[in-house]
C-alpha cells in the first residue's frame, strides 16, 4: 500500500471520530450554556420574589415561574422541576431567607445518533429585602397599617370599614385565580403569576389590572412610622 493510499485509510478512520468528538463537545457546550440560563433565570426570579416580599406574606408563585421560564427560555431544557422551596424561612440567626431547589435534565439525540443525558441539581438561596422593615417593627411605630397611595390622607388598621369596601392591591396566585374570575372591562385574564392585581379582600369577585376603570381607589400596607413620615394621619373611624 502506497503513503498516500495509507493516509486516506487513516483519515477514513479518524475523520468520524473527529467530527463525533466535534459534536459531542458543540453539545456539552450547549448543555452549559442552558444550565447557566436556568441559573440566572432562577435568580431573576428570586430578586423579584425578595421585593415583594417586603409587603406581601402570600404565597407566591416562585416555583411556577422558574418552571415556565426554564422550559421556554432554555430550548436544551428537557425537563425542569422544583422539588424544593421554602418562602420567609430562618436559618442559622439569619431570617427571611426564600430558597429554591430545581432538578433540569438536558437529553437530546445527536447527529450520528448519539444521545446523550445530562441532570443537574441546583439549590439558590437570598434572602428578602425586608431589613429595613425590620428595624422599624420596634414598638407601635411598626405596627402594620394601611394606606391609599391613589387618594387618601389617612392610614387605617385592618378591621376599618373604610378597607371593606374598597380594593387591595396583591399579586396573581393560583388561589387567588381560583377566587375570582377576571375582569372583562381590563382583559386581566392576560395576567401571569406574579403579577400586579386589584381584588375585593372581603367580597366581590374578580381580579384586575391596576389602571382598571372600575377601580377607583385601592390600598395597601405599610409601617405606621412609614405612614406617617409621608404624611398620613389617623383615621378617625378606627384609630389607625
């Protein structure tokens, strides 16, 4: 057999290989780079779960979110699954810590047929941005109260009628969705998880969407020394 003829055997036999190891490190490459974007995803999640946290103790929908997001932002993403979450939790002296837990696995089948599967297991804790309310929850200064950011110059407690008869503004919840229905004036059935809605805490029976025309004013909570550095007073019905 002739060098040039002993070359082109050679290349017959390594060339396959080379372009299987090409593929196969193309795919690693591509496993990693999801696996990186379920972990930002994860966390943008979160830093949005800590700020609402500072003035929401409802349950939130964490988990569902980094789930959807996961499965439509990472197309390498087979299968994404939170198996763990712990919402406002202390560990270690350390209070108001979310965690969440997810199991991602990556499998696809190749060029050549190669299929190959990847797990990877994540665990990602912050803690929510609810420092500041903290100290302020020192005596009566702290005490929950609550406002009308829209109008109003008064803060109220929570068993004020003037609260009764109006909206609060929360978040979308799987509870929350199976409460109420939505509004057809402002299409809040567009609405995701996790989203800004106005509902009727005592009664009524749909959710909308801040800006709503059917809403004329809403409320929410806050500390009372924070009411009234913004210049609330006591409502005169309840005391605040």
């Amino acid at each position: 057999m002739s060098k040039r003829g002993g070359y082109i055997v050679e290349a017959a036999i390594v060339m396959p290989i080379f372009i299987i190891a090409m593929v196969m490190v193309i795919r690693i490459i591509m496993i990693i780079g999801d696996a990186e974007n379920n972990i930002f995803i994860t966390a943008d999640e979160m830093r949005l779960e800590a700020v609402k946290a500072a003035f929401s103790d409802e349950g939130p929908s964490l988990p569902l979110r980094v789930m959807s997001r996961g499965l439509k932002e990472s197309p390498e993403t087979n299968r994404l699954i939170v198996d763990q979450y712990k919402y406002k939790y202390s560990d270690n002296g350390i209070d108001d810590l979310i965690k969440v837990s997810y199991m991602a696995k990556y499998q696809k089948t190749a060029a050549f047929g190669i299929s190959g599967k990847s797990i990877f297991d994540q665990d990602i804790v912050c803690r929510a941005f609810t420092g500041t309310l903290h100290k302020v929850k020192t005596g009566n200064g702290g005490d929950t109260v609550y406002i009308f950011p829209e109008r109003g110059e008064k803060y109220h407690d929570e068993n004020c009628t003037f609260l009764a008869s109006n909206y609060r503004l929360t978040y979308l919840t799987a509870e929350n969705k199976k409460k109420y229905h939505p509004c057809p004036l402002c299409d809040s059935d567009k609405a995701e998880p996790g989203d800004q809605v106005l509902i009727f805490p005592e009664y009524g029976s749909a959710y909308h969407l801040p800006g709503c025309k059917s809403v004329k004013k809403y409320y929410v909570s806050t500390t009372r020394d924070d009411a009234e550095s913004r210049g609330y007073g006591r409502c005169s019905k309840c005391g605040g």
